[in-house]
C-alpha cells in the first residue's frame, strides 16, 4: 500500500472532485460528481455523502495520511448547537432588492475590503445581510460562522478555524491591509462568530473515528481554491509574475500589482494570499461566458487559426458580458454577426475569453510574466492568442490537469508553522504567438463596447 497520500476535497462551483496525491504529487486516485444545488441552497448533504464514499475508497486503496479542503469562493456556513442552522447559500441566489439596496448603505468602503460591488450573492456579506434580515435570531442563536473550506474540515475533524485566503476573495468581511476583520463583520457582530485565523497548512486535528478513515489521518485548515491554485506559482517561482487561473471563473492574480490601484466599478479585488498578503487581482466568468458562447459542445470543438482568420476578417464580435461580474458588468453580452459551424463559434469563445483576459491583466498593474493554468490551460487557440495579444510578455501554460489539486495537496507539504514556502518544481511550458495580427480587431472591439457602455 502507498503511504504518504494526501486527499484533497477540490468543492467547485460546477463540479466535486475528491483527488488522492502521492508524496511526489502524482495523482493516484479521482473521484468526480457534478456540484448541485437547489432552491438557491448548496446541497452539502449530497455532497457529504460523495466525499466520505471517495475518502473511504482512496484509504482502502492507499495509506491516506492527510485531507486538504478547497472550495469556490462566496459561500458561509453559520453553525449552531446542531449543526448548521442554515443551508449554506448558492452565490448565484438573487437578493432581493430592498434587501441588496440596504447593505449597499452598509458595506465597507472599497479601500478597506478591496472588495466590488458584485451582484446576487458574489459578495458573502450580502448574502449573510440578507439571512440576518430574514431571520434576526439567526446569528444571535449561531455559534460559529465559518468559510465553506473550513466547514469542510469541521466536518471531517471536529475542529474550527478562519482563514485568509477564504474570507479575503471579495467576501465585504475582511480588511486586508489590517489582516482583521472589517468594519462590516465587527458592525454585525459576525467578527465574533469567527474561530481563530489558522494557516492553510495547519493540521487543525485528525479524521473523526465515526468516520471510518485512519485516525493518524490529518485535517488541514483548506483554502479558497483559486488561491490553491496560486499556491504552485508561489512554491515555484521566486520571480514577479502574474497568473490566470481559469475554470468557471477566470481569476488574474499580479504578483507585481498595486492593490491601490484597483478599480471597484471593474471586478477587480485585493485576492488574499496563503501568507496573508494582498494581490492585485481581476476576474470574469470565463468558463460560463465560454459556453454562453460556443455552447457546451464548443469545449471540445476543433478550432483552429483558420477559424479566427475567418472571424477577423468578417468583423464577427463578442461584446460582454455574458454572466455575472467581471469588468464590463453593466453590459449585456451579444454577439454582432453570425459564425459559421461550430469550430468558429469555438473560435470566438476563445478570442472573448483571451481580450477579457487582456482586460483583467491590464488592470492588475505590470504584468511581467505570465502563467495560465486549469482547463483553459489546454485550449491551445487560447494560449496562441493570449501569446499573440500580449508580444510583450513571456506566456506560459501549465498543462497539470488538476492544478488546484495540486496546489491544495502541496498544503500537506508545508515545512510547520513557519510560513516558509514549500520546494516545488514548476512544469510549464512556452507558448508561442499565432501568425494574426489582432491588433485592429482589439481596437474595433473595445471602441464597440464604449459606444455599447453609452448608448
């Protein structure tokens, strides 16, 4: 039996994976379900269910020795005596209206929380806002109010903690330039609520007996699971550098950014690192808007540079936005001619997905190197065109299939409380430009959503 391996609990936003490392980090096991919620709630039982099953089967299999949590962003459980005295909150649920204007009176400035405005329940504090409201004894009742990686790990160990990364991703509940709570949190009372901020990498106890795991099997804190991701990149490159960590959400990480530079009106947030630090960060919803686009069958469509020469020339444009958030929230995505088949389609979802990508950079700061990882990591009419779009800038790709896997799992690795980074060798590889010259198409689409913005 291979000792050493760590699980990690990889909780998206669109799918559930539970992924088993060994000690080199080779994926030696994969579990996978489609996330579910319902009636704007998260449907966390299902998805208990799903992980001890996975859990059970990689310790039969596997000396497991330690479980890392790492989920989406905008999600909180409020705990009391039982359990959890709230289903925790889908962030795509709308709030309603009364409710929303409300809050936006009480959110901490910008300049405290690095946090946008964003709708439905992207910003946690509206949605904990809108459950106060609808229940006033709710937190007066609750005992803890923890992240959603951290509930995760309470419950597999019994154990609490906040963390940074988690309550530092646009939640309005963190102040990070204090590193403490912000003046929401402590207005509310839910800064009481909070455990004790523990590292990502600190075993916070071991796997419940009742659970049936190894009792020497560790529970680490977790982290958010863009920030996962971001974890690799810290681990393996001493150099400034800016990172596009793609899935549902396209997020842009600057390591050389200024955070007092960010726009609160563009989607553009202060991220919180593992460390503590604040990065200048950016995002759209680049895999959603990627299907809104090309359709479910445009991810595996074969789009080529023919394709793109295609589109260029007939002048067909995607103008955002197409989901929630990002730079050009208030517009509404449309598409201004027609492609033919599905590989220009294909085609025209990468080209959106790569200016927006250039969009969110560009508000970041400097950018002097650049890693692209996840799925969008092995779009190659992506990559070409990101290369293309940025001459300027060394573009690299990550081709690791489960990036935020790994970095979760490299967690587990961590030399103890120090706050030393870990030794990690990154595998990415160069990225070349296409032969296109897309700077008269990026002009005529940024002129068109100006005159989009005005009208």
């Amino acid at each position: 039996m291979r000792s050493g391996v760590t699980a990690v609990l990889d909780i998206g936003k669109t799918n559930s994976k539970v992924l088993a490392f060994d000690h080199d980090l080779t994926l030696v096991a994969a579990h996978g379900m489609a996330s579910v919620s319902a009636g704007g709630r998260l449907d966390t039982a299902r998805c208990w269910a799903f992980v001890l099953a996975a859990l059970k089967e990689i310790a039969a299999r596997f000396g497991l020795s330690a479980i890392v949590p790492t989920t989406h962003g905008a999600a909180f459980a409020v705990i009391g005596k039982g359990g959890l005295t709230h289903a925790i909150v889908d962030y795509e649920q709308p709030v309603p209206d009364a409710v929303s204007a409300e809050y936006d009176g009480l959110r901490p400035d910008f300049a405290e929380s690095f946090s946008p405005n964003l709708p439905l329940g992207l910003n946690a504090g509206r949605q904990l806002f809108a459950l106060d409201r609808a229940d006033p004894h709710l937190f007066g009742q609750a005992q803890a109010l923890i992240a959603y990686p951290q509930y995760w790990a309470w419950k597999l160990g019994g154990e609490m903690a906040s963390e940074v990364s988690s309550l530092g991703c646009h939640t309005d509940l963190w102040a990070p330039l204090k590193a403490a709570p912000s003046s929401l949190s402590a207005a509310m009372g839910w800064d009481r609520l909070m455990p004790p901020v523990a590292p990502a990498w600190r075993t916070l106890g071991e796997a419940a007996p009742t659970l049936g795991l190894p009792g020497a099997c560790r529970i680490l804190t977790g982290v958010h699971d863009s920030n996962a991701s971001f974890v690799r990149y810290l681990a393996g490159s001493r150099e400034p550098f800016a990172l596009v960590s793609t899935g549902t959400w396209f997020v842009c990480f600057n390591t050389a950014g200024h955070v007092q530079g960010l726009s609160a009106a563009r989607d553009t947030l202060a991220n919180v690192d593992v460390l503590g630090r604040p990065v200048a960060s950016a995002r759209f919803m680049g895999g959603r808007e990627f299907i809104e686009i090309a359709g479910a069958a445009g991810l595996g469509a074969q789009a080529g540079i023919a394709d793109l020469r295609a589109l260029v020339a007939a002048g067909i444009v995607a103008l955002p936005s197409f989901a929630a958030g990002g730079p050009f929230s208030g517009s509404k995505g449309v598409i201004l001619g027609a492609p033919s088949g599905q590989a220009q389609t294909a085609a025209l979802a990468a080209l959106y997905c790569a200016l927006m990508t250039c969009e969110c950079l560009a508000l970041t700061g400097p950018v002097h190197r650049l890693y692209v990882d996840g799925p969008f990591a092995r779009n190659a009419l992506y990559l070409g065109l990101l290369a293309t779009l940025l001459p300027d800038i060394r573009v690299q790709a990550s081709h690791a299939e489960h990036g935020t896997g790994v970095g979760a799992a490299l967690l587990a690795h961590w030399p103890a409380e120090s706050g030393q980074l870990p030794d990690y060798a990154l595998a990415v590889q160069d990225i070349a430009a296409l032969d296109l010259d897309l700077e008269p198409y990026r002009r005529a689409w940024r002129e068109m959503i100006t005159e989009q913005s005005a009208s």
